[in-house]
C-alpha cells in the first residue's frame, strides 16, 4: 500500500471514532490553513550579543573578552550582515554559516534587541511567560499554541505537535497536542488488543484519559510512519547534533506525511552559558545552524508551507564575567526563516549600547516585543486575526513586514 | 487490602509489597510513619549487593563499545581519593572512567529503592535530588563527584535539618561545579549559584520582587532588616558574598599553593570582602572565612517564605500537586518551630503523614516514571538488577535522574509527564523490561511463584493480581474482557493442571495480563 492511500485509509477509520476532520482540511483551498509555524526554542537564554554581534560597535568590543565577541576581522571574522540595524554593522557568529547563506538567499530576517519586557532574569519566570503568551503573570495556565489552535479550530490528524520529548506548556490546554520523538518505536507492540482494552479502561474525562485516548489515535495514524529523511538533506554527523538532528527528522517527516501541522516546537538545549562560553559557543551555534539547515532542506517541497521562528527566554549581560561566561541578561535576537519572509535584512530598532541606552545600565534594551514577531507570523501565514486572543491583552501589535505581500 | 491501606503504603513506598501492607496491617499507620522517620540498618542482603555483587559497565572507547563487570568501587571513597584515582595522567584510565562515580551512584540509588525497608527516607532522597538538582551532563568532572554528593551531602541530611543540608549543598563539589560557583571570584562575580539559591533552593520564584529591581528601600520589611522578597541586587550581592567558595583544584598563584584535591576551598583571594547588602541587611566588609556566605545562608534558611516554598513543595510530593492550604500550613508551622532543630525535617514530614488532608488524598499523585518501573518490579515480586538499559528507559520516558537539563529538577505534577510520547513509554515499558531484560540477563519474573497456589480457578486469578497492583475494584466490563481476552481458550483447564502440564504457557498468560493492569490508569498513580 502506498503511504498516501495508507494515511487516507487510516484517517477514515478514525473519522468513525472522532469526527471527520481530514477530509475537510483536504477540501479547503486557502493555502494558509496548511502553514505550518515552527518554533524552535532555545532553552537557557541564547546570547544573542555573541550571535547576531554589534561587531562594529567599539564599546562592545572593548566591554567583550576575546572568545566572547565576534570579531570584525582575522581568520575568526564574523559573517557580515547587509540592511543591518542602525547604522552598526552587525555580524554573524563565523560558525552560523549557513544561517548567514539563508539570510543571503533573502529567506531569513533578522530581529534583534527583542524580548520579553517583563524585566525578569529567571528562567522559570520567563519561560513560563512566553510559553503563556504573557507579559506579566496572569491567573492563565493554557499556553499560547493551544490558543492558536482553538482559533484555528485545524482539521488535520496532527494539528499540533512537539517532538523533544514532552510537551512544552505552549501547548498546555490543547488536548489534540501529540507529542513523538522517535516514530520508530511510535507503537504498542505487543499483545494487539491491549489499545482496544486501555481505551475501554481510559474512558473518563481527565487529562490522562484523554490523552490516552489521543494516544491510542494517533498510534494508528502513525503506525507506519518511519523517517525516510533523504540524504541530501545531509544532517550534521556529530554528537552533540544528534539528538537535535532527531527532533527535527521526526518533524520533517510528520510534515512530509500531511497531517496538517499547523504548529509545532522543538527544543534546543545548553544556552545557559555562565561559564567558559568561548568553548561551549562556537559548538552551540555551528549545531543549530547547520541541524536547521538540514531541516529546511529535509522538508523538500513541504518548506514553502513552514516558517520557522528561532528564539529564547532571555538574552545575555553585556559584560562578561569572571568566569568567561555571561550572566542573564535581557534584550535578545529572534530569527524567522521561510520561503515568502522577506530576508536578507534585520528588522527591529537598534537601541544601542551606551550606559544610559542599556535596560538597568546593563543588559541590551528591549524595543521589539517577542508577541510583535510571533504575531506577524500568526497573522500572515496562518490567518489569525484576533492576536488579543493569542497573548491576553496584547493590543501594541507592531508589524515589520517581514512577509512579502 | 482496603483502598485506604493500599494509598497510604503507595504514597511512601515505590510501591507496596505484600509483606509491606501485613506490617502496616499489624502496627498502624501513625507506628508505621514513625518507623519510616527513625530509619535503621539496611538489611544484610542490601548491604551485600551494594558491597559485593558485580554490575555490567559499558562505556566506549574511541567509537567502539566496551563491556565489562565490576564491583561498586568508588561509591564510598571521598573526592580526593577518586580524583587521585581518575584523573586522567599517565597511568590512569582514560576520561570515561571520570562517570563511574555517577554511574554507580545510580546503581545504589536503585538497589536502595527497590531492597531498602525504609522507603520513605528513599523518597526524600530523590526528593531532596531533585530540589538541589545537580547534572553530570554539564562534565565529566561533576560525575566523578556524584558519589559524594549523594553519600555526604544529601542523604545525611535528607530528615534533618534544612540549614544544614543547604550548606552542605553549598560547600559540595558537585553544586560548586554545577552552578559555577567554583569558579566565581571578585569581580563581576558569577551570578548562577546566587540566583539559582533565591529561586529555586529556598524562596522560591514567587519571592522575585523584580519590578523593584534595584529599590531596595522599596521592598517591605526591607528597611528593618526583613525584607520578605529578594530583588536583583539581592542577587549580585549574595554572588560577591560566596565568592571563594571553590573547589580545590590547584589554582594558580603566586607564593600561594592551593592543594589539587578536588574538594571544597574556601579561597580568600577570590573572595571580595567588601560591604554588601542583602534582603536589607548588611554585611560589613572584612568579615571573617565564609561569614558572608554564611550570613546569607542564614537569611535565607530561616526565611518564612523559604518555609513556604519548602513545606509547599513538600507537600506537593507527598499530598497532591496542589496541597490544600491547610495542611501547607499546618506543615509551615512544624517548620518554623523546628527550624535549629536537627529532626526539622522529620518534624514536617510527620505533621504532613499524620494530617487529614493526607489520608483523603487517594489517586492524587503520578508516578513519574522511575517510580512506574520500581513499582512494577516490587510489586509484581519482579528482581531487576539495575542496568544502564533500564537507566536509558527512564530516561526516554522523560526522567532524568542525575542528569536534569534545568535545574529545577523533575517536575511533580502530573501534566508534565502527560503526554502521547510519555504514555506510550510508560505502557510500552513493562514488555520492553522483559524483552530487553530478559535478553541482558538483568530481569527476571517467576509469576506462578508468585501467584498462591491455592489459586484454583480464572476469576481468583485475576482477582488476586488486580487486587495486588490497584486499589479500585475493576469495573465488570474490564474485568469480563480480561478474562475473555487471557483465559477464554483456556477456560477448560484447571490452574492446577497448567501449572503441571504447561507452566510456560499459564506463566506467559498471568504475565500479559498483570501488565495490562500495570497500563491502567490507577496503576499509573501512586
């Protein structure tokens, strides 16, 4: 049987169970009811002064120690953005290359000074904000994916979907949310009537019954998925890509499948560099830069409905400290990758360095917010309109256009 | 058992064995939590696995895969001894061998919840593990000093009292690497230990008056000395008060030689000794070793809103993930009579099991998922020896045990461990412990052994193994597919018959049907 009647066979015998969802996100011609919204998270506070650098700025280059900065020239030069932000000339860590290539290829904008402007420095704290949609604490624990879905009302098999492991708060609320890391082992493999029994016996209404009863869906929709990630699409082979490389392989996959995806997350993890950052860095960066790559070019056809968006809790103290790390900081970058985002330049307000341009005297200032960002992208590529329903009383909605028209 | 005696035990053990609910059957509940408050000796043949038997060890050495058997040898040895043993020098093994410490750390870890008579001390083991978190996975070197951080600093002080056990944390090599302390001196000093001892050590992120940010003054209490929530000038300034609280690594400096033993070293170079200013009390400059550090520690121990965050936690662990205010409180309350006593802990604990809240709160704990696999095994009369596949497992199905990405350890409530990929793990699980265990020689299960004999007919059968493993009666529509589904064909046959005739077979049916109900919902409580 071919994997396409397979799917469409499965979803019908699910249709009995639910209700008939897939036939009609197949009948709907709009093409932004099969976006797909991508977040990949860079848990631990990405410095964003290391990543996207104000190279030009002398203050930085003075305040920064060698190994924490990006430097303007030598065989450790930083990639040279072009339509950067005021007037600075901004660069690339030399190990985000091929970040650099899609920021060239006009697919990859560039944020910076963004963030949270809630002033926290915990990453619990601000987390748990983002993951909400909130600015400050608010009496709301379902997370902001699980608004956009409800909005979306989506009809597809798999509307959302993580694949770190777990399930991020993002989607708190949100029961038709699927979390899969390895669709290899995505089954039950003995003893064949047991998912018959266990739905009898997950029969109730709390969150464990209902999840299981999700589960047991999608265990049949899934049950011959396997990634087929084609070679090309040339995952970086090192250990500390692999598990990465993973996450994103079972996504591509699920993307590649149809299921209608409309959002999903996947996890980066070690950002939180309060020590010997000039070695853990180059690796953190070279990792991310090149699994994403290999992700973009995995989803094949598939990549002009997905846009991706890279960001972080937090960003990193200006000044280092003696421990050659960075301490947590504040106003950070945020990157959007896709085939109509309107690339190849930074987007944002520069807001400087100086003493007095710093949120308290030390950390890079916020004048994006991050809602500004993911709100354009909810906007523009998958129609949500109410973004006030998305992040609770939001209503400073600021696009760049980072989407051509 | 009655579903009351069955919550109780399940609460405070990972899981119920049979002989488990007959001492509590005999001696009550309120002996029975002062026997698992006043723990004793581990029993001889605990101690004989711990010190004796040999565990599969596989690590790999350039690319390649090696496997070998060996006794637990540096689970008791101090710091200095395993750095002199693994450092990697001329003569020593090679930097793999630096995890050994952890590895068999995770080993007795194991072995003590599933063997250790007193499974309550073992719960607050991993309790106390997961606030102080601690990830080898940030370097080997951590690894090598897990061992000690399990054996000196945590579970001494696991009943006892909570300024102790937090200086313990902050003088352990392990934490000191962790949270970079070790490597924090004047000036700027590294923040991550300080912030990281506010919010998740002691007053909790809920104590973060961060709109005030630098306004001290603001803060209320702050001017008499009290203030009741920390600010990020708390934070900058507890980090200046622990600078040169290290670890002895040699480090270098003129006319001065600080020896390489990898313990605990209270640098006073590092150290910046001026004035500083801390939840509105000051600390003069110049003070004597680590007065500093220890002021701070003071001020935050004996914190109301540490016993808050504590107590709350505490009950989060052993009531429900959202307490009742009342038994929080009552707790709260222990804890701040207690709070120079040395059985501080014990004192709350006891104010927690004896309360009313706690009696009536059946079916409101997940296991996560190292306690679905010890539960499994207890309670079944399962033996597993603990082996790194079981480790990875846990591991996959979301528990980091020893190696948490954040560090506020393993969450404790219920939807963090909710999700397709975890509960298909956690049924996966049980065929995989015997399939892969079975293969590895570390699992091995004679049901029929544990089955009575006296057992004659399919309905007592079931009846037996669901009444073992789950508090509620099945429903009679489970509990006829049950049968249908592993007894039908067999119904004409007596048990006496296959156990003489085909044990095998009877034996592969009784083991499919026990873990169905281990895939059931109550099972997945505890």
């Amino acid at each position: 049987m071919k994997r396409r009647e397979f799917i469409v066979g499965c979803a019908a015998g699910l249709a009995l169970l639910t209700t008939p969802r897939l036939s009609l996100f197949a009948l709907n011609p709009d093409e932004r009811d099969e976006h797909c919204c991508v977040v990949v998270f860079l848990r631990g506070g990405v410095d964003g002064l290391q990543l996207v650098a104000p190279s030009s700025d002398a203050f930085y280059q003075d305040v920064r120690v060698s190994g924490l900065k990006v430097a303007e020239s030598g065989t450790q030069a930083g990639l040279l953005l072009d339509n950067s932000l005021g007037g600075i000339g901004f660069r690339l860590h030399p190990m985000a290359r091929e970040l650099h290539e899609f920021y060239r290829e006009g697919k990859l904008a560039i944020f910076h000074a963004c963030g949270l402007e809630n002033g926290t420095r915990s990453h619990f704290e601000a987390m748990a904000l983002i993951e909400r949609g909130l600015v400050e604490n608010q009496p709301i624990q379902q997370g902001w994916i699980a608004r956009v879905l409800d909005e979306l009302a989506p009809g597809g098999s798999l509307p959302a979907v993580a694949t770190s492991g777990g399930m991020p708060q993002s989607f708190s609320g949100y029961t038709a949310s699927t979390s899969v890391t390895d669709l290899s082992t995505f089954s039950l493999a003995a003893d064949h009537d047991f998912p018959r029994l266990l739905r009898k016996w997950y029969s109730g209404d709390s969150q464990l019954d209902r999840t299981a009863r999700g589960t047991l869906d999608t265990l049949k929709l899934l049950a011959d998925s396997r990634v087929q990630t084609e070679a090309s699409a040339n995952y970086p082979d090192t250990w500390y890509t692999r598990e990465m490389n993973g996450h994103f392989q079972t996504l591509a996959q699920l993307i590649r499948e149809g299921h209608g995806i409309r959002m999903a997350m996947v996890d980066s993890l070690g950002w939180d560099t309060h020590e010997d950052q000039i070695h853990h860095f180059p690796r953190l960066v070279g990792g991310l830069s090149s699994s994403l790559a290999a992700f973009y070019r995995d989803l094949g056809r598939h990549r002009k409905n997905v846009t991706v968006v890279v960001m972080s809790e937090f960003g990193r103290r200006l000044r280092c400290n003696r421990s050659f790390g960075t301490d947590h900081g504040y106003g950070n970058t945020m990157m959007v990758l896709g085939e109509q985002v309107r690339g190849g330049r930074m987007y944002g307000r520069w807001p400087g360095l100086s003493q007095d341009a710093l949120d308290r005297g030390v950390d890079l200032a916020i004048t994006t917010d991050y809602r500004s960002v993911l709100g354009e992208v909810l906007r523009q590529k998958l129609g949500v309109q109410k973004l006030d329903r998305i992040f609770p009383g939001f209503t400073d909605f600021r696009p760049s256009g980072i989407f051509s028209a | 058992m009655t579903a009351q005696l069955y919550h109780l035990l399940n609460r405070i053990t990972y899981g119920p064995r049979p002989e488990d609910r007959q001492h509590l059957a005999e001696i009550g509940w309120d002996n029975y939590v002062a026997e698992q408050l006043n723990p004793g000796e581990e029993p001889e043949a605990l101690r004989r696995m711990i010190q004796e038997d040999v565990y599969g060890w596989r690590f790999d050495i350039n690319g390649e895969s090696t496997q070998m058997e060996m006794p637990l040898t540096y689970y008791d040895l101090s710091i200095g001894e395993i750095f002199r043993r693994l450092m990697p020098a001329p003569g020593n093994p090679a930097k793999y061998d630096l995890r050994r410490p952890f590895f068999e750390t995770l080993i007795v870890s194991w072995l003590k919840a599933l063997h250790s008579p007193w499974q309550l001390r073992e719960l607050m083991v991993e309790f106390w593990h997961n606030h102080f978190t601690v990830s080898v996975d940030i370097e080997d070197g951590i690894a090598a000093c897990y061992a000690a951080y399990d054996r000196e600093t945590i579970r001494p002080n696991v009943l006892g009292n909570f300024r102790t056990l937090l200086e313990a944390v902050a003088q352990a090599p392990a934490m000191l690497h962790y949270l970079d302390n070790a490597v924090s001196r004047a000036s700027p000093a590294n923040e991550n230990f300080a912030r990281e001892l506010f919010e998740l050590h002691t007053m909790g992120a809920g104590s973060y008056y961060n709109h005030l940010y630098d306004e001290w003054t603001k803060v209320p209490g702050a001017l008499e000395g009290r203030a009741e929530g920390y600010i990020d000038e708390d934070v900058y300034e507890a980090a200046r008060a622990f600078t040169g609280w290290t670890v002895a690594i040699n480090q270098p400096h003129r006319d001065l030689s600080v020896p390489d033993s990898g313990e605990f070293y209270y640098f006073d170079l590092w150290h910046d000794p001026y004035k500083k200013r801390v939840l509105g009390v000051e600390l003069k400059s110049h003070q004597g070793p680590m007065e500093d550090g220890r002021q701070v520690l003071d001020l935050l121990a004996y914190h109301p809103r540490t016993a808050h965050f504590i107590v709350t936690k505490l009950c989060r662990w052993l009531v429900a993930d959202d307490p009742p205010q009342s038994v929080v409180d009552q707790a709260v309350g222990t804890w701040i009579a207690h709070q120079r006593s040395p059985d501080q802990i014990k004192a709350t604990l006891r104010t927690i099991l004896l309360a009313p809240e706690f009696a009536v709160s059946l079916g409101q704990k997940l296991k996560r998922p190292n306690h679905l696999i010890l539960a499994f095994v207890r309670m079944t009369g399962a033996q597993l020896t603990p082996h790194e596949s079981v480790f990875w497992w846990t591991r996959k199905m979301g528990y980091h045990q020893f190696t948490c990405p954040f560090p506020t350890g393993n969450p404790d409530r219920a939807e963090f461990w909710i999700n397709s990929d975890a509960l298909l793990k956690r049924w996966q699980s049980f065929p995989e412990l015997e399939r892969i265990g079975a293969a590895e020689g570390f699992f091995d299960w004679d049901v029929l052994a544990e089955t009575p004999a006296e057992i004659a007919d399919f309905a007592s059968l079931l009846e037996y193994w669901t009444a073992r493993l789950i508090p509620t009666v099945l429903p009679a529509r489970i509990r006829a597919e049950l049968r249908k589904i592993f007894f039908e064909d067999l119904a004409t046959r007596s048990i006496a018959e296959l156990r003489r005739r085909d044990p095998e077979a009877l034996s592969r049916r009784v083991k499919q049907m026990v873990r169905l109900v281990c895939m059931s919902p109550d099972f997945q409580k505890r």
